[in-house]
C-alpha cells in the first residue's frame, strides 16, 4: 500500500465535493416539500450514501420548482 501523502491531492477535493453536495442537497430538501419520486425521509437517507447520493437527489428525485 502506498504512502497516503500521495493520494491527499485526489482525496482532499474529492472528500470538499462530497461534503458540498450533501450539504446543498440536505439544504433543497428540507426546504422544498415536492419531489418527484419518494418523499422527504427517503432522500434524507440517500443523501448520505457516499458522494452518489446527492447525485442521484439531483438526478432523480428533485422535483420542479
């Protein structure tokens, strides 16, 4: 296994993105009440699978303003 000074640069801005995501998705939802598909305790739970969960919120389940 290689020194993990070496994968930092890939994995700070990965684990910043990750971070930003959940938070905007954590925010859209609570404040919006319509999702397309699912409700509001779904996509909590979904938001916080790693990284493609916000995603697939994003994705999926946002639904028209």
């Amino acid at each position: 296994m290689g020194d993990l000074k070496e994968y930092l640069p890939i994995l700070i801005p990965l684990g910043i993105v990750s971070v930003g995501l959940l938070i905007a998705s954590l925010a859209h939802i609570f404040t919006h009440k319509k999702y397309r598909v699912g409700n509001r305790a779904l996509w909590v739970i979904v938001s916080f699978i790693n990284f493609i969960g916000p995603v697939l919120y994003f994705a999926i389940g946002k639904g028209d303003e």
